[in-house]
C-alpha cells in the first residue's frame, strides 16, 4: 500500500476518533430527564430534591415560565388564586404545597407575564437547576434507554417524563383553508371593529369578552354551546368567571352568538373571507376568522411514542405513564382518566407524586415525603371521586 493511501487511512481513523470523542464529551446520562419548561416541571422537581433525588436533569428550550410569557395580554387564569395555605388549602395555581401565586403576585386572576414571574420567583426559591436553551429535536428508545438528541448533544435516560406546555403547539389547520385564520395565540392587536371568532369554549369567550370591552362588535360561532353546559367540572363547562364577564354583553347588539354551526373551511374573495358552514351557507367577514380551536394533543417529536384513545386522549396507565412505550410519562393538562380530566394546575399537580412515586417504587428508594403532599391535598390516585356531580 503505497504511503498516500497509508496517510488517508490514518487521517480517517483520526477524524473517527475525534468525532467519538466530541460525542463522548456531549453526551449527558441521568436516571430521569424532564422535557418542558413550566409549571409541570418545577413541580416535579421539587419532588425530586424532597426525597432526595441526586440524578436527574431538565431540559427547555426557551426559558422558565416562556410559555406564559407568550399568552396574549388579555388572557388570565379562569382559576381563581388566594392564600389558604394555613389550613390545608393550598392556591388552586399554586405548583407546591409551601407557595402561593396568590401571595406573590397579589392578584386573584394572573396574566401570563405575572405566573412567569411567579415560576422564576419558585425556581429561583428552590434553586432550581434546569438547562435552557436546550432543544430537543429526536427521541429515540433504544435498548430500554431514551436517547434524546438537541442542539446541544445527547441525553440519555432511563426514565422520561414528557412535561411541555401546549401553547406551543396551537391547533391551527382545523380544517381546509385555516390559513386564512388567525389562532387565538398569535393575535394580540386589534384595530378593526368588527371580528369573528370560530369556538366558543374558554379562549373564544376570554377574547370576545375583551372585544367586547373594547368596544368591537363580536360573532361566534361553534358547532355546539359550551357556554350553555351546566357541570360541576370546570374541565367541562365555562368557568363562573367568563360568564361573569360574558353575561353584560347577552341580548346586545354587539354581540351574537350561532350555535349548531360547524365550519368546513374558510375561502376569501377580494374583499371579505367568506366561512363555509356544514349546509354550505356562508358567514362574510371583512377581517380574517380567529381560530379559537385549542391546541394539540402532543408534538410530532413525541407523539408516536404515546397511543390515542377514540376520543383523541392519551391512553395512559394508572401511573400516568404511556400504555405504548414503558417509562415514559406525560405531566400537565392533557393527563385524562376516564372521565376525570386533569387540565387546570390545580387538578394535574395532584399526579406528579404519582408519577414519582411510581419511579422511586421502580428504584426502591424511599418514599415519606408522600405524606406532605396527601395532608395537601395534592395527591390524587383513587380517581372514584372523581366520578359525582354536585347535587346543587
């Protein structure tokens, strides 16, 4: 072999090794990684550091509390805080037993910018360690080992706890044409009078009653009317405070509300977008439809790595964990048990000792912490009563 291909063998083999080496040095093993950056995981951590755990890691890819701070200025908590702590009754926004929203930011209904600031006081109070900044961009199982590659290198894990905040991920091609809507998460000016908003669960209703109080003239229109549904669930019907503001505007001209109306698709001509309904009538507006459609179960990252019940929910097990894909857990508000669902602060806080008792049980590591978080009342695992209605 002459010596020329003598010395490209040589450099190749350098550059493997180099390339091993970098690989090596940006790999980061821990027992347990956390993927999100809000309320979810602070809760979680704290768990975490009060019963000791030493080798875990979170990962975000903004900052603490981003996802808050990103709410459009009209949108507060529908979730009333206040401090009860002294007798048990922890702030229903609260993500711990020991702190209160309610306390902290002296208003009853946050904003976003204001819970952000009530997540960094938490994470600053805790000491919480979280790496911002942080992407992660494939999920890989292999071998029984999460491997989780991001812009900054490779984290390895035994355990995954998926704990990312939804508003990311808005719910924006409901159907054919979305595109000429705007979603609800990135609308946050409005300088026309006239507006159309299609949904009319919780967001539709914040927005309209916002308009309302601007002055603007306000349709919307949903397949059903959610403001009409009388439930003790706050998960199912319209909470007290949006229909509190909501009801001035009932029976005024400004206002007009079409139920039974599902829209197809949304079309425009030189002048107005035209939304087609079901019976192929159609509703003119001068200004693009807002979409107030929600948002998304799961990321595409994740998604395949969890199964979807019939009705879109995530099938999971008694412990939270994905029904596909052992040792991984979903944390936040599209946690769903049969009927019980799990989408407010106040209701999902209940199963982070259930997901980390479930790991400390797997681990055989101990467990009295447990007893804080029952006395609490944030610690929710026989979900029967989760089963009756008020009575009046």
């Amino acid at each position: 072999m002459s010596n020329a291909w003598c010395g490209a063998f040589f450099l190749l083999y350098c550059l493997s090794f180099i390339f091993s080496l970098i690989k090596y040095m940006y790999t980061f093993d821990t027992d347990i990684l956390i993927i999100g950056g809000w309320a979810a995981w602070i809760g979680i951590w704290i768990l975490l550091e009060k019963c000791g755990m030493q080798n875990y890691t979170i990962i975000e890819r903004n900052t603490i509390g981003s996802s808050f701070s990103a709410w459009p200025k009209y949108n507060r908590f529908i979730s009333p805080s206040f401090c009860g702590n002294f007798f048990n009754a922890v702030d229903l926004n609260a993500i711990s037993p020991d702190t209160s929203p309610a306390f902290s930011l002296q208003t009853q209904h946050p904003s976003g910018e204001e819970y952000a600031a009530y997540l960094q006081a938490t994470a600053e109070h805790f000491q919480v360690q979280v790496n911002e900044g942080i992407e992660a961009q494939k999920i890989e199982k292999i071998d029984n080992v999460f491997h989780v590659q991001t812009n900054q290198g490779l984290y390895t894990s035994a355990f995954l706890i998926w704990a990312g905040w939804e508003f990311q991920y808005p719910n924006d091609a409901p159907f054919p044409w979305s595109e000429l809507c705007l979603h609800t998460s990135k609308k946050d000016t409005f300088d026309e009078d006239d507006y159309v908003i299609i949904g009319g669960y919780e967001s539709g209703l914040e927005l309209a009653t916002y308009l309302l109080s601007l002055g603007k003239t306000v349709s919307i229109i949903d397949s059903w009317a959610p403001w009409e549904v009388e439930a003790s669930d706050s998960s199912i019907s319209v909470a007290p405070s949006t229909k509190d503001r909501l009801l001035p505007y009932i029976g005024s001209d400004k206002l007009s509300m079409y139920t039974n109306w599902l829209v197809t698709q949304v079309t425009s001509s030189w002048d107005e977008y035209h939304i087609i309904l079901a019976d192929e009538s159609y509703i003119p507006t001068k200004n693009p439809p807002i979409l107030a459609t929600g948002f998304k179960s799961l990321p595409p990252i994740i998604q395949e790595y969890f199964e979807l019940r019939e009705d879109s929910s995530i099938s999971l097990t008694e412990y939270d964990e994905s029904t596909k894909t052992p040792w991984l857990f979903l944390s936040g508000p599209r946690v769903k048990h049969g009927n019980a669902i799990f989408c407010f602060i106040y209701k999902f806080r209940q199963r982070f000792p259930i997901i980390v008792e479930y790991i400390l049980w797997t681990l055989d590591l101990d467990m009295e912490w447990i007893e804080e978080y029952k006395k609490a009342n944030m610690y929710l695992k026989d979900l029967t009563c989760c089963e009756n209605e008020c009575i009046c």
